[in-house]
C-alpha cells in the first residue's frame, strides 16, 4: 500500500495577489526538503483556496535509505608513537565515534595517508522527517506583505487558524505559529462544517462534501463550466480566452464558485462597449454577456457559494448601474471637449519630472515620428506627425482618469468622433503595443512608428537622466519597451541603425530645452541593456549561443544582426563553413593588433597575395551586394568561397617581413579582409566560444 501524507494550514482569507509565490514556494520548497532528504515520492498536489492551503503526497517511502558516511580523522603520521602505539589523537578519533581502534583504516588522499571511519547511518522514519521539514518550510515562507497577530508574536501572510497533518492515518504532530497540527480541518465558511479526519486520500472528497474545491486549477474547470450552461440556458455568449485573466482571479477568490446571471439598465448600451465590458469586469469581477457579436445589458458573476441568487444579482445589478451611469456622464462630458484643449490639459500633466511634461513628450514624439517615417520613404508625413502629437490625447480626459483601463481605446474613439484619418485614431490606441513580451505588434504601419519614436523616448530619457533598470527593478518598463523596439524593427524589416534613433531623439531633447539629457556617461550600460534583449529573441528561436555571441557586436543593425544569426546558425553546423573559420581565424589573428586597413595592390610581390587580392575584390564585390539586400546566406557562402585563396596565401607567403613597407601593407590587406566578416558578426566569438 502507498504510503500519503497531507498537511493543510488553514487562514485568514489570503489575497489572491499571493496565490502564485505560495504555490511556487510550497511546490519547490517541499522537493527541496525532500529531496535533500532522500525522500523519493510518486506524485504531489498543492492545493490552494482563498482560507487554505497544503500539499497531498503520494508514494513516499517508509523511510530514509540507510548511508554509509566517511569520516575523515588525523594524518597517520600523528597517529602512532615511535614504538607503533596509538597515539591518543588516534584514541580520541575512534573514541568520538564510537569504534575501536583496531576498526580505523587509512588511506591516502592528495599525497598523505589519514586516517577514516566508515560507518553507516541508519534512516529516519519519513513521518519523523515530515514532522520537522514541514513547520520549517511553512515558517520561512516569503511574502509581499506579511500580517502580525496575536501579541505580535508571528507574522505570516494571514493569521494561521488551523494546522492538519496527517501521514497514512496517524496525526502527524508539529506546532506551527502556536497552533498544534490535528486531523482536524473545516469545510465552507457558511455552507460547510468541522471535518475530522482520519484519511489523506479521502481528504479532498470529505472537502468537497463540505463545498470546498480545493484544487485551484479544479475551480478554474468549474467556473469555465459554469459559464458555458449559464450561455446555453440563457442564450448568451461570454469569450473564456479573452477572460482568462478574470476567470483566474474569480478562482482565488471562491472556494465553491458558483455562476449566476443578472442583467444591468439598457439604456446604457449606448456607450462604446469597451467602457460597459471594463466597468463590469474591472470593477465587479463580472463577463459581460454578447449576443450576435454585440454587447448586450446581461452579465455572468460569481458567488462563493450556492442559493441567494436574487440577493446576489441586485447587488451586482446596483453597482453596475451605479457605475456605468458615472461612466456615461464622463463620456459625454469629454466628447464635448475639443482637441486643442485636450493638448492644453497635457501641459498640466508631469510625464517624468525631469523629461518635462506629457505635451512636451507628444510634441518630441511628433518630431521623432517624422523623421522615421522619412527614413522609411513614407510619404504622408503630416499624418505620422499629427498620430505622433495626438497619441496621448486622451490622458487628461474623464473617463482615462475614473478607468485608466481605457487609455489608448478611448484615444481612438474621440480622435475617430473629432473626425481625425483612421492612421491617426488608430495610432491612439495602438502605438502602445507591444503591451507585453508576447503580444503582437499593431497591424498599422503609423502606429508602429510612433511606437517606436515613442518607446525610443522613454530609453534615451530614462537613460539619459540615470534611470534605467537593475536588478529585478525595472520601474519605467524599459526591457519591455525596448523588447518592443526591437521586435517592431524585425518584425516588420525595418532596416534602421539605433544608435542614429538614440541620437535623433537625444537631439531632439536639447532642441526641446531638456539639456540635462546624457547619453554619453551611459552609452556601455544602453548597449549592454539592448544587446540582453536582442539575446533573449534570438534565444527563443533556439538559435545557437555562438551565433548569438557573434552577432551581438553589430546590435544597433538589429535587423542585421537578427538575420545573420538566422544564417550563421544554418551555416555552423556544415563543415564547410567551419574549415572556412579555421582559414579565416588566421586571417583575423595575424591582423587584428594591427591599427590600419590601408594598403597598395602595387607593393603585392608574390602570386599567391596577387591572386587573394584579386579575389578578395570579386568577393568583397558580390558580399556587399548581398547585404544591401539582406540577404545573408549570399553574403557567408560569397566569403566561404574565400577559404582555398587564403590557405595558400598563408602556406606561401611570410605576412611578418623584415622589409616594413612590405609587413604594413600585407597585415592592412589582411585586416581588411578580416573586417569583411564582422558586417557579419565578430568573427573570435565562432572559434573562440
């Protein structure tokens, strides 16, 4: 028979906010311990709900596996006298363990012989163990913000009311914060009742008689079912994917969810439906419902537990209506404000206290914008200009302020009410994206590049002004701003140089009065910063570390760089391109110390640096044609065709001549055959790791 065991700490109610960090804690910590502990097991489940949470173990053996310990004692030549009798260093080791002296053996360990004991250490009891690592585990638990209880005494996430502990059917006896472990636990704070115990395996089944789902992933399936019967009974549709997030929360905050629908005053379908969806999920945990792809005045909330429908929905209904009426008397309010006082308002607002102000931003952002879009050969630069201006225009508004959810949706709509072009509405709500690592880029050439212009702000200024990320502590958002540069710069084959855009918008800065802007005392930091990020994408699509090491010397081309690791990762596993590297590594060592590129083809004597010369100009020829074109795997196999040239180059020519003329001049031709390869990558990182 298996050996269970099952512990459970029951709480305050926790916020949900801690969910996740006491999972990961708990699941790590307890196979670390046990681990650590030589204490195999099958399977364990960690379960959480808003008033407990524990682990069920399954399959842990009896006990320890027993162990054979060396224990190493003096050196042998302190161990016996003259006459060959113990000494008492010798006595006093056997004696400390328990042995004879006769039972101690030497043996040699770096060069001297010492003295050892072997011994075996019999296993605890896995029940004796559990009794330690649990309350050991529990207590050293980190938390965002701890309570205090009692006279002060402990300090834990929530107050701690109950302990169970159970190992097979015996109690498994440890105190945790003052509280004695039993076989003791409770059901549903109303609808349940004190549940006894004897049982790990029947735990969960007992709990679930007393209207507690202990699994946090069990009650994700349930409210995710409940919402499809509630759609088939009342005819409605709610989108689980688009609600995952708020499923998740409703699941750490029930421990017995239970759905029910109520339905909200009509008249307020009139506002955009983005303003009636984040009134009732934001601010009442609540879906609302749709029907024929249009929002309807019906929703689907939860209650932690069953009956009291009617009392549930009017108090859903309440506030719904309550809030959606602020909603509608703020929407109003601000589709009667025009546009040049809304840019007015922004004067008002402080972006960073040192950047300046949200107009002063949008206005640099507008700048930016433009000479992107030049760079880019677009043509209608006013729109560009005026997306770039207007993209932020909804920050002083009403609604922005009561539900700041809403930034960038209600841009779009009252830019799209004011009559503005659809790139300038859309650039409103749509500059913004990325919004995190994984989303996608907009789909509008105009928003991404007053995204950029707008993201490329944010890292010159934070930077600029000595506020940039360490750490963990990434306040400003710089690494996903700037994994949104970057990802819109590949994305969309956009083949521009950073550091001219952290130039421009520096520029940009002073012709704007913001002199105190220095990229300069900083420029290692920012480079190193967007080479990690240009790391991780490559990362991601598995590309080689050595592809990845090599590229990142060229990460202001980062369209340039992204694609030659493409390539190079092609190019390294095939043998051809590695016997090139061997070649070409001679090539780069003998001339890398050297400072000039310069040379004359008129002091080339020998055939054999004749001819790699007129090669090299063939090449160097058709290299440069294919990165005009980007097309790097045209640009490696032009200089693979490189590598039977300078192996008799080097098998016939002496490079170090006495004659200096004739020394400089090979070492400037090779350095610049050699600076062939780094348009590529740094050609040391392929035979240097």
């Amino acid at each position: 028979m298996l050996n269970r065991a099952i512990f459970e700490i029951g709480v305050e109610d926790l916020p949900p906010s801690e969910f996740d960090n006491i999972r990961a804690q708990l699941e790590e910590g307890l196979k670390k311990s046990l681990e650590k502990n030589d204490l195999n097991f099958l399977s364990m489940n960690i379960f959480i709900s808003p008033r407990r949470f524990g682990a069920y173990i399954v399959g842990l053996p009896d006990k320890q596996p027993d162990k054979k310990e060396k224990r190493k004692g003096p050196p042998k030549k302190i161990c016996f006298n003259e006459n060959n009798q113990p000494t008492k260093a010798l006595e006093g080791f056997a004696k400390s363990l328990g042995v004879e002296v006769k039972d101690v053996k030497f043996e040699n360990i770096e060069g001297a012989e010492y003295a050892y004991i072997e011994s075996v250490r019999k296993g605890e009891l896995t029940k004796i163990i559990l009794q330690y690592i649990i309350p050991e585990l529990i207590t050293k638990m980190n938390f965002a913000k701890s309570m205090r209880w009692g006279k002060g005494n402990y300090t834990f996430v929530r107050p701690v009311h109950w302990v169970l502990g159970l190992y097979n059917r015996e109690i498994l006896e440890f105190e945790i914060f003052g509280e004695k472990s039993s076989n003791k636990s409770y059901g549903h704070r109303f609808f349940g009742e004190e549940i006894l115990t004897t049982n790990p395996q029947g735990f969960f089944n007992e709990l679930k008689k007393n209207y507690v789902i202990p699994l946090y992933e069990e009650r994700i399936e349930v409210i995710e079912r409940e919402i499809q019967e509630l759609e088939n009974e009342n005819n409605i549709k709610i989108s689980l994917e688009e609600h995952e997030e708020l499923i998740r929360e409703i699941a750490k905050m029930t421990e017995f969810p239970k759905g029910v629908v109520g339905s909200f005053d009509e008249k307020y379908l009139f506002l955009p439906p983005e303003i009636v969806t984040v009134t009732v999920r934001h601010h009442q945990r609540s879906f609302v419902a749709m029907k024929d792809g249009k929002v309807i005045n019906k929703y689907i909330a939860f209650q932690d537990g069953f009956g009291r429908k009617s009392n549930v929905t009017n108090g859903y209904t309440r506030v719904i209506n309550a809030r959606l009426d602020d909603a509608a008397f703020y929407y109003e309010d601000d589709l009667k404000t025009d546009i040049s006082k809304r840019l007015e308002a922004l004067t008002s607002i402080t972006y960073q206290v040192e950047l300046g102000n949200y107009r002063e931003k949008c206005e640099r952002i507008s700048t930016i914008s433009s000479k992107i879009a030049k760079k880019l050969g677009f043509e209608n630069l006013d729109v560009v200009k005026r997306a770039g201006l207007l993209c932020k225009i909804d920050i002083p508004s009403k609604v922005v302020y009561e539900f700041p959810e809403l930034q960038g949706i209600m841009g779009r709509i009252y830019l799209k009410h004011k009559g503005e072009h659809e790139d300038i509405f859309l650039t409103a709500q749509e500059h913004y994206k990325p919004l995190s690592e994984n989303d996608e880029i907009s789909r509008n050439l105009v928003a991404n590049i007053v995204s950029l212009a707008d993201k490329i702000d944010d890292l010159v200024g934070y930077f600029g002004i000595g506020k940039f990320p360490s750490g963990s502590k990434d306040p400003f958002g710089l690494r996903r701003k700037t994994f949104g540069i970057l990802r819109i710069l590949i994305s969309l084959d956009w083949d521009l140089n950073l550091k001219e855009l952290i130039d421009l918008s520096e520029k940009t800065f002073f012709e704007n009065g913001k002199t105190n802007i220095s990229i300069n005392s900083v420029e290692n930091e920012l480079k190193s910063f967007l080479s990690n990020r240009l790391e991780t994408i490559l990362e991601r699509e598995n590309i080689s570390k050595e592809a990845i090491n090599s590229v990142l010397i060229n990460i202001y081309k980062p369209l340039r760089a992204y694609l030659a690791a493409k390539s190079l990762d092609k190019f390294i596993k095939k043998e051809e391109f590695q016997d090139f590297i061997i070649a070409f590594q001679r090539v780069n060592n003998i001339s890398k110390n050297h400072k000039s590129q310069e040379y004359h083809g008129r002091l080339f004597i020998e055939d054999e640096e004749k001819t790699l010369f007129q090669k090299y100009l063939e090449v160097k020829s058709q290299f440069e044609n294919y990165l005009k074109i980007l097309d790097y795997d045209g640009a490696i196999e032009s200089l693979i065709s490189l590598k039977d040239n300078i192996d008799r180059y080097f098998d016939k020519i002496f490079v170090m001549s006495e004659d200096e003329s004739i020394r400089s001049n090979r070492l400037g031709f090779l350095k610049s055959l050699s600076g062939l390869f780094y348009e590529i990558g740094d050609v040391e990182k392929l035979y240097k790791g």
